[in-house]
C-alpha cells in the first residue's frame, strides 16, 4: 500500500483528481465508482475539471435494496446530482434494486464486470472496516451478493432519512473479490471516526472481521487520508 497524508478533505480530493488524471492517460477506460460523503469532494473536482468521460464507462460497488434510481435516496440519483449530470459516461452501471429477482441480478452484475474489467476503483472504508457493503464476516471469495446490512450501518446512514424506520435494511453490493479485480484501487477516508479502521486495515492482520485488511494484497493500492484518519497510524 501507498499511503499519502494529506492536510484535509479539499487536498485529499486535489490528490487523488491528480491520479484519476494519471489513469486516464494510461487509458483507464472503466472506472469503479463509490457513493456516501467521502468521495463528494472527489466528484466536485472532477466536475470543475476539463476531464471528459463520454467514451468511459462507470461500475458502481453498490444499491439500496428497495429503491429505484429516482429515489433521492438511491445511489443511482446521487451520483447524478453529484457527477454524472455534469460529466456524462458512454455507460453507467449500478446494480437494479428493485430487481424481482436479486440473486439473478448479482450474477448479472458479476457478468458486467467481467466484460468490463475495472481499471480504476475509487473506495471508502466504514468505521467497522467494511468496503463496499461487504460488512465483517464477509467472505473475501464473495462476488456481487445480497447484503443484509448491520445495525452499525444502518444506523450510519439514518442521517440521509426522514426516520429510520425508512432506511433500507438490504443492499445489493459488489463482493471483495469483485472489488479486488480492479488494477488500481484508491481509498480515501477523512476525519477521526476513520482512524482505527484505517490502522487496522493498513497495519494489523489480514481478517474477514476487518474486510478492508484484504487490501493489503492487492498489487496497486493507494490510500489518501487526511490527518485525522491517520493519526493511529505507526
């Protein structure tokens, strides 16, 4: 793993728009996408850039159970309010979660990546060390899965809901062996809540109780964190 310590957010999104920059001009053509509040300031910088993704195509790891892409609360909205309204992609991906049947739409979702491998996967990291929705416990052979999601994160994500009662209990995510597919994977995580979940995934045992320690593994890994989030770090 690389790790860069960056100032804050602002800077951090500044650094990884700079490798988004250096990938593209490798030929990075597929570019796996992460929603939640970590990487809004990513996507501002790519929507101020001159970057144009009109022959690119877009994975993303993950879908509320339940909601369709018209939902304010479904990622395929967030990610056209905050990227694909201003920078639009020859595809975008999201798994369909409203699907009848959600089995069958993971092993389509699993074809679709394979027919279009990841050359750029952006991730952030929960405060139990889950990537995507790959909560611990997570097998790190899964592929795309139905995920019943842990009191912790359900909880994490009533903020964005009226009331509780109203967050989705399931999601359909990408599998951390999907995840690890891609050739170049850029963490990012800001701010103290994030700190013992990034030292655990950089610096303490490869676990399916942590699933982002499975990253160290991987041959390209750079994670961008701010002070914060590295504070724990040796």
């Amino acid at each position: 793993m690389k790790i860069i310590k960056v100032k804050d957010q602002l800077e951090g999104a500044k650094v990884g728009l700079d490798i988004l920059k250096e990938q593209i001009a490798a030929g990075a053509q597929t570019f796996g996408l992460a929603t939640g509040s970590t990487p809004v300031e990513f996507y501002n910088q790519i929507v101020n850039s001159d970057l144009d993704f009109s022959d690119k195509t877009s994975i993303n790891l993950d879908e509320y159970v339940g909601l369709d892409g018209s939902d304010e609360q479904s990622y395929r909205y967030f990610m056209s309010q905050h990227l694909f309204n201003e920078k639009p992609f020859k595809e975008n991906f999201l798994p369909d979660g409203k699907a009848a049947d959600l089995e069958a739409e993971a092993k389509h979702y699993d074809a679709i990546i394979d027919a279009h491998p990841i050359d750029f996967q952006i991730l952030g990291i929960g405060h139990n060390g889950h990537i995507g929705f790959n909560e611990p416990g997570t097998p790190f052979d899964s592929t795309t899965h139905v995920v019943g999601l842990t009191e912790s994160t359900i909880n994490a994500n009533a903020r964005y809901f009226e009331c509780e009662a109203d967050v989705p209990k399931k999601a359909v995510s990408m599998g951390i062996a999907s995840i690890m597919k891609a050739k170049t994977i850029v963490l990012m995580a800001w701010g103290e809540g994030k700190s013992e979940a990034i030292q655990a995934m950089v610096e303490g045992d490869i676990t399916e109780s942590m699933p982002a320690s499975i990253l160290q593994k991987h041959d390209d890994v750079i994670v961008i964190v701010d002070e914060a989030a590295a504070k724990l770090l040796k």
